[in-house]
C-alpha cells in the first residue's frame, strides 16, 4: 500500500529552483559546446586553406625546438633529444621533394641539431640558438 503523504522535509519551491538552475546550467553548457564546435570549425576550414607542405614544415621545426629544449638543459637529455632528431629526420626524408620551400631550411636545421648533438656528445659548448649556448 503507498502512503500519498508528504514528507515534512519536502518543499515544493526547493524543487522548482533547482529546476530552474539545472535548466539554466544546461543551456549554458549547450551554448558553450554550440560556441566551441563553431570554433574548432573555424580553425578547420582556416587549416583547410593551408598547404599541407606547409603545416608538416611546421610540425618538424616543432621537433627541432623539442630536440634543441632538451639538447640545452644543463645537462643535455640525449635520449629524448634523439628521439625529437630522428623523428624530425623521418619526416624530412620520407617526404624529400614534397616540402615544399621549408624543406632547405628543414634540411639545414636537422643538420644542425645534429652537429650540436655529436658536439654536445664530445662535451663541447656550442651556439644552437641565437644569442645562447648549448
């Protein structure tokens, strides 16, 4: 048998607000993930007009400025900085003649890196960077 008695704690009001805030909270997280997926579709047709050349130059002088963060730290970290080197190296010469213009600079830049490693290697002070040793 059910009791239909209210419990003595229960206030309808509390309900209906908390309604209310859930109905808002829910409509600011939809409009926000509206906003967000606008967003991403933006940065995607802008990527879309990008010369895919271009977009992998720039993900490989990622992995130089990874190898040479590492290559620079007091006490250089040549298993990471090798893995950044060669990874960048895989990039460059699996695609020889698709980069593009970059791929000279590419090129120089992973030799480069390489010459500052073996340097580095041998205990050397070098010039990697612009106004900073390695």
């Amino acid at each position: 048998m059910t009791n239909n008695r209210a419990e003595p704690d229960f206030d309808p009001s509390d309900d209906d607000d908390e309604s209310l805030e859930d109905d808002l909270a829910l409509e600011d997280d939809r409009e926000q993930a509206e906003s967000l997926a606008n967003e991403i579709a933006a940065v995607r047709a802008r990527l879309a007009r990008v010369p895919a050349a271009t977009v992998v130059a720039n993900h490989a002088m990622g992995l130089y400025e990874l190898a040479a963060i590492h290559l620079s730290q007091d006490a250089p970290n040549f298993t990471e900085a090798t893995l950044a080197i060669d990874a960048m190296a895989a990039l460059i010469d699996r695609l020889q003649g698709r980069l593009g213009n970059d791929e000279t600079t590419l090129r120089e830049s992973l030799a480069q890196l390489r010459m500052a490693f073996v340097t580095l290697k041998e205990g050397d002070k070098i010039e990697l960077f612009e106004g900073g040793t390695v």
